[in-house]
C-alpha cells in the first residue's frame, strides 16, 4: 500500500475553501486515491475517490495531477458541521482484490465561526 | 441511503468477560471488515472477511478475537477475555463485490469500555 502524507492539522473560517494536500510519491499504476470523513464517535464515511485529473460530486472536489504524486482535497465554502478528521487513502479499488483500507493519522479540520 | 447497524452503541464490561459485538452490513455487500479506534488514536484495521471465512487480519487479531457471521445478516466480533486495553470505538464496515463509486460503508460503532 502506497505510503500516504497529510498536514496533521488545519484551521479555517466559516465560508472559506479549504484545499487539503495529501502525498503519495509511490502511488502504483492500479491504486486509486479515496478521501474518507470522521466526525467525532462515528465512523469513517466516504467522501470521494479518483484516478486521475478531477473528480466532483456534491460534496467536494478532488484534483490529481498527472504523476499522481500528491492529490488535494477541495471543500467549497465549509460551514462549521465540516470540521472533522479528513483521511488519505490510496489502493487497489474493491474489484482487484480485497484489500482492506489501511488509516494514517489523517487531517484534523477545525472551522471556525 | 442503506446502513451498517452496530449493537450495542455502548458496551461496559468487567476485565476478562467476554464481549459479542454485533453488525448488520449492507444486504448486498460480501466483503465485512472490523476496524477499532482507540480514544485519540487512527483508525485500526483488525479483520476482513469474505465467503465465510477471514480473508486478511492484523496482528492485533490475536487468539483472544473472532469473528462469525451466524446467519445471512449478521456480522459478528467476539473477544474472549477481554483487557482493559480493548475498550475503544469498534466500527463495522463493509463493501460490495465489484468496484464501487462509495467505497466502503462503516456503522456507527460499539464504543467498549473495559473496566
């Protein structure tokens, strides 16, 4: 599994964009890069996953560069209920085998009023 | 939006009784898999499971744990005699077979204190 990197913490107003970087320099040819949510006593939840270039869908933005070394993260204009502990994963996706998802420390976001 | 269903939300138990921690994955998933989350700590993966049997687990998974899924739906983790180094948050996850746009779906957690 690709070794992930990610700030441990970050602070943001109310309204604002956060872009969250996360570095993955030996990313393999079949790994995927996935963003999971943890609000406080719950579990992870899904937010997005891609390959390559950008991914958008109702909840956030992911951009992937063309090495696919690093991918960030975009939160449009976060409101308080954002802050949470935002994790990095890259791997295989579900159909390639059944690699279980391996959690680092993750991104501790604090928005603030 | 389907759910996982952990039982029970909060669990406190003497050191060295035994715990069942129960979990309804998705009804379409066949990939289960238990994680544990000490208090202020990452996420941990402890076992996955598929066809009946366990297909990977860590070495935190040691002789003391196990895992069962009895009928068609249910899901579950036993640890034996328990210590107090197992309470933490225990989450229930699971995935479907093919590659999936929602990655895995976790539960809510069984929060285990052991006193």
């Amino acid at each position: 599994l690709a070794k992930t990197t990610q700030p441990i913490s970050m602070d943001s107003y109310e309204g604002q964009e956060v872009n969250i970087t996360c570095s993955h320099n030996n990313i393999a040819t079949n790994d995927y890069i996935t963003w999971y949510q943890q609000f406080p006593s719950q579990g992870p939840r899904f937010i997005i996953q891609g390959y390559k270039t950008k991914v958008t869908n109702e909840v956030a933005s992911l951009f992937i560069p063309a090495d696919r070394k690093s991918s960030t993260l975009s939160l449009p204009r976060v409101s308080l209920s954002d802050t949470a502990v935002y994790y990095c994963l890259v791997g295989e996706t579900l159909n390639s085998g059944n690699t279980p998802l391996v959690f680092g420390k993750g991104t501790r976001l604090s928005v603030i009023a | 939006e389907p759910e996982v269903t952990q039982t029970p939300s909060h669990q406190v138990t003497q050191m060295g009784q035994e715990v069942i921690l129960r979990c309804v994955p998705i009804s379409n998933h066949l990939y289960f898999y238990w994680y544990r989350q000490i208090l202020g700590q990452k996420v941990e993966f402890l076992v996955s499971f598929y066809n009946n049997e366990i297909s990977e687990k860590s070495e935190i998974f040691d002789d003391q744990f196990s895992v069962e899924r009895p009928d068609g739906s249910n899901f579950t983790l036993k640890i034996r005699s328990t210590k107090l180094e197992d309470s933490a948050m225990y989450f229930c996850a699971s995935s479907g077979p093919t590659r999936s746009n929602y990655g895995y779906t976790f539960g809510s957690g069984t929060r285990l204190t052991v006193v």
